[in-house]
C-alpha cells in the first residue's frame, strides 16, 4: 500500500524530504504521493509540510510492518488492527466480533478511552492502547476473572522483562511503577449461561506519552518517566502478547505469579465496593479470584471487585 510504504519512508526519514524524492524512490507519481500525505494526515499522522517538502514531527507510531512481525511469533490471535486514532479500542473490538476471530486493536490515541464503571482513561500518543478480542474462549462465567489477573500480570511481566523496571501488580486492575498507576486492565464480556461469547480485554500502558491529567484516584507515572528516554513500544507489545500466550488458560500458574508480583497482598487496605467500604489485611486470593481481606474483628471477607487503596505494609 503507498501510505505505508510512504509512511515508513518518513518514519526513516531524519529530514525535509521533497515529494519528488518520495516520488522516485517509490516509483510513483508526485500526484500519489501528495493524495497519500493527505489521507496519512487524515488519520492523524502528524505530517509537516513545508516549501521543501515533508517531514514527520513524531516518528513514534506503529508501521505494519512492525506488526506483521510480532503476529509472526504469535498464533493466538490472527490479526493486529491498527487506528492512527479512535474513540476507544471496545467498541473497535466490539464491531468485529461477527468475525469469529481472536484479533488485537490497538490505537494511537483514543479519545473517548475508558475504565471500569464508565470512568474516562487518557490516552494521548505515544501509549500503549489495546484491546485483546477473545472469540468464544474456553471459560465459564465463574473463571473469567482469569482474564483480568492474566492481563495485568502479563503487562507487568511485559515491563520488567523488556525494560527491567520494578512492576507491580495492585488489586484488582492496575500496574504500578514505584508506587504509581502505569497501567490499567478493562475487561468486558458477553456470557451464555455457561460459555464466554466473547471477551474484550482492555489494556492502557502509559509509555511514552505525557500525562497530563494530575487528579487521577491514584498518582499516574509513564515508562518514559520512570526510565527518563523514549522506549521502543513496539517491543513492549510483543512481550506482552508472547506472554499472554503462553498463560493463558493456566489457571493455577496466573494467580500465583499474580500473588508473587503482588503489592497489595500483605497489605492494610481500604476496599470500596459498591455496596460498602471496608478495611483490613489483604490476605490471599482465593480459587475464585476473590480478595480476601481480614477484619480488625479477625472476620476473613472474600471481595469479587471493587477499589482498592493501600493503607500501609
Ligand atoms: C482502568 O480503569 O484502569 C482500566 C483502563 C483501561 C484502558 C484501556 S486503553 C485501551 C482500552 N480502550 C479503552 O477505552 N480502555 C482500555 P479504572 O481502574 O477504572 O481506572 C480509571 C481511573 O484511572 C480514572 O478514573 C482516572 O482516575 C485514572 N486514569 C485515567 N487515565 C489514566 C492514565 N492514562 N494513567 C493513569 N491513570 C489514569
């Protein structure tokens, strides 16, 4: 496809290229070549024109190619779809699930990027937005919290094992870096009374974009900021997916590795559920997949979901 051959020709590009230069190196028409610029900057692809021609002002985003490469080493999902920009990754995933097909999507930029309980999620460029399709997966109702515990250990996994930094896993949903939300896991399903139609698992990594918001429920840190440089995102995605991959629909393995990565186990913590507020000593998870918190009184409460606030060690 020419927008993409001229796509990566920018990405490799650290000057003004002329169009005509475009034009003869892809053996193509200047015509094209402006037509392809046009639709490229359509999609939201920061392209700069100037008298000499065209330059890319952020060269951090995602070619095919790029993806084409992590599929090769994957075979649980057949397709990586890519959206320069969209509202939120659900509702991309959402529409193809006719398709039949376990597939990822992952977007630029989401503008209406979303959390649990209808909660906003920012998602400016530069992150990594994600929504993992699962076509009729081999769960229950009752086992689908696996989903949740396997994405948030395989994003935190993703972190220490490509850029070693020191992930955590905080109850239920998030990624921490240094005691700070780095990542969040959004799981959305559609269930018979004992199979899965589908499941749409969400995953939001702040990597190499700004976060600009400073009132979230708890301090947010991108990778860049932990590390203090850019870092390849694209190698991120793939760790994350391999890993996904090889746990998934290992049970036993997801919840203890969960529990080794852990921060909020052995933890004082506040719990919200939508029916209460409690606080205690996050004990263990149990084979459902529930908290389970242990009173002052000494009473063990098992929790499916809610908010969790780490109190102190
Ligand atoms: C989550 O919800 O943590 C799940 C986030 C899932 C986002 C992904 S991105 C790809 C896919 N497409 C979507 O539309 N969503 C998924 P929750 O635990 O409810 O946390 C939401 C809260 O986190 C918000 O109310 C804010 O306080 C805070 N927050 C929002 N954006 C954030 C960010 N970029 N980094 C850290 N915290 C953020």
């Amino acid at each position: 496809m020419q927008e993409e051959k001229i796509l990566k020709f920018l990405k490799g590009s650290h000057q003004i290229i002329s169009g005509e230069t475009i034009a003869k190196a892809l053996n193509i028409s200047r015509v094209s070549v402006w037509k392809a610029i046009r639709k490229l900057r359509e999609k939201g692809y920061p392209i700069k024109t100037t008298k000499k021609g065209y330059f890319l002002e952020d060269k951090d985003f995602f070619i095919e190619e790029d993806l084409n490469k992590i599929l090769e080493k994957i075979s649980l999902f057949k397709k990586i779809y890519l959206f320069p920009e969209t509202t939120s990754t659900m509702d991309i995933a959402k529409s193809y699930v006719e398709r039949g097909e376990n597939a990822v999507f992952l977007a630029e930029k989401q503008t209406k990027g979303r959390g649990r309980l209808g909660r906003s999620w920012e998602s400016l460029r530069g992150g990594l937005w994600l929504t993992l399709l699962l076509y009729k997966p081999p769960l229950n109702l009752k086992e689908a919290f696996f989903l949740n515990y396997l994405s948030s250990l395989v994003t935190a996994k993703a972190m220490i094992e490509t850029f070693n930094l020191p992930a955590r896993l905080k109850w239920p949903n998030d990624v921490l870096l240094f005691g700070k939300k780095v990542a969040g896991v959004l799981l959305e399903i559609k269930a018979e009374v004992d199979s899965l139609e589908y499941a749409l698992i969400g995953i939001g990594i702040n990597v190499n974009n700004p976060v600009l918001e400073k009132k979230f429920m708890i301090p947010a840190i991108s990778i860049k900021e932990a590390i203090g440089q850019e870092v390849d995102r694209a190698s991120l995605l793939e760790k994350l997916l391999i890993n996904f991959e090889t746990l998934y629909l290992k049970k036993k393995e997801i919840l203890n590795l969960w529990k080794e990565f852990s921060e909020t186990l052995g933890k004082e913590v506040k719990v919200l559920t939508s029916s209460s507020t409690l606080i205690g000593l996050a004990l263990d998870l149990d084979e459902e997949g529930r908290l389970l918190l242990k009173t002052k009184e000494g009473e063990i409460i098992p929790i499916f979901s809610g908010d969790c606030l780490h109190l102190r060690t």
